[in-house]
C-alpha cells in the first residue's frame, strides 16, 4: 500500500480540527470592529446616531450596571472594550457584534415600551454574544463544515457567515442554539445584577406578542414563543431559588 493514502486519511480526519483554531478571536474582534465603524458611519450620516442624548443616557447607564456584574463574576473573561451608541434607524432592532460593539434601536425599544427590566434584558442578552465569544465559535464552526475554506481569506469567511445562503442554512441549528444560550446566560447575568426576574421576563413577552410569527422558526432565531416559554420557566425557578 502507498504511504501516501495513511498520510492523506489522517490528514483528512484532523483538517476539521485544524480549521477549528485556524480563526482567532483578534481577527474576529478586528473584523467586527471594522464593521461597526463602518456601521456608526452610515447611521452618522444618515443622521441616526445617537440622535437622542436622553435616551443614549440610558442605554449606557443599564449597560454599565451590566458590564460591572459581568466583570465581577467573570474577571478577565469579561474583559471588553465595550462601544455603546445608539440607532434612530425605524429598521435597528438590538445587535452586539465581537469585541463588545453594541447598537440598540431607539425605534425598537419605544414600540415594545420597553422599562428598564425589559431594555435591560435585551441589553443583557446582546452583551452575552459578545461575552460568550459567539462570533469566534459561529466562524470555527463555518470552518467545520465547509474546511475548504481555511485556504481562502479571512474576509471572505467573515463575509460568508451574513451572506452564503448554502453556509448559513447550515449554521442555522448553531446559531438558534447561540441565541437560546444568550437568552438564559443574558437573564442571569441582569438578573444577578438587581433587575427582578419577572421583568426580565417580560421583555419576551412583548417580543412574542408583537411578532406576527411567534410560533415559527426563523432563520437562526428561534420562534419568539418558545423563547419566551423558555424564559418563564427559567423565571419560575429563580424565583423558587429566592437567592441570587
């Protein structure tokens, strides 16, 4: 037998792990940030960036309290230049992109009402994407299954994981899944930092019943329903918990 073939094979079966650390998370915080300046500086000049200083106040101010409980149960794993601005975009919603570069929609929080327990739960669970390194783990995943990728630019692969119809339907149960673990580390997290678990809860309530397809399955996020179901029942047992 050739001693190519056994070379081959085992170079075949550890490629996927090889892809898996081929990313770094300076490249994904780099690109991220890339992204988001790029981001502020179409919102600036369309005029949507940070228009409401009041509002802006506020959204830092909760994000603060978080970052502080985040830092002190966490340490150097919470070690993050956060960027916090806000958006009058009608289309904003919330988004954290790697490195801690948050955007909240003004538009979004006044049509849910959001109060401060509500805001600070949607605020919570975008930091946690950024604290879990989701961005890191989505690309390394991408690399998983498609290795072929690891011989092409960085760029590329970034680009890829928004636009590649073929990659995304692919990363779609990884990322459903990232969004769930946002959901309940996110709860915890301004949970622990003082906001009561039921109003936490609440901000899923408000998503589901302004969704008009909270029971379905969209893309990588799950149906808003079953988030806010399983938000209940994680509300239900902190509160038999009693502690934080």
């Amino acid at each position: 037998m050739s001693k190519i073939r056994p070379l081959l094979q085992l170079l075949i079966a550890i490629l996927p792990c090889l892809s898996a650390a081929a990313v770094t998370l300076d490249e994904v915080n780099a690109g991220a940030l890339r992204l988001y300046q790029a981001r502020l500086a179409e919102s600036e000049q369309r005029q949507e960036l940070d228009g409401d200083q009041k509002f802006l106040r506020r959204v830092q101010g909760i994000a603060g309290k978080l970052i502080a409980q985040a830092e002190h149960e966490r340490g150097a794993e919470a070690a993050i230049v956060w960027e916090i601005h806000t958006s009058g975009a009608p289309d904003e919603s919330a988004s954290c992109m790697a490195g801690g570069k948050l955007l909240i929609g003004q538009a979004y929080v006044e049509q849910l009402e959001l109060n401060d327990a509500e805001l600070a739960m949607l605020i919570a669970h975008e930091m946690e994407h950024a604290l879990l390194q989701h961005n890191l783990k989505e690309m390394r995943e991408a690399l998983r299954l498609e290795p072929e990728r690891l011989q092409r630019p960085f760029s590329e692969l970034e680009y890829a994981v928004d636009h590649d119809n073929t990659l995304m339907n692919k990363l779609d149960a990884f990322n459903a899944a990232q969004e769930l673990e946002a959901d309940h580390d996110g709860f915890l997290l301004a949970w622990r930092a003082g906001w009561p678990a039921a109003g936490l809860a609440n901000y899923y309530k408000k998503a589901a019943h302004a969704d008009t397809m909270a029971n379905f399955d969209r893309r990588e996020h799950p149906a808003s329903a079953r988030r806010w179901q399983a938000i209940q029942t994680l509300s239900k047992q902190i509160g038999n918990q009693g502690s934080r």
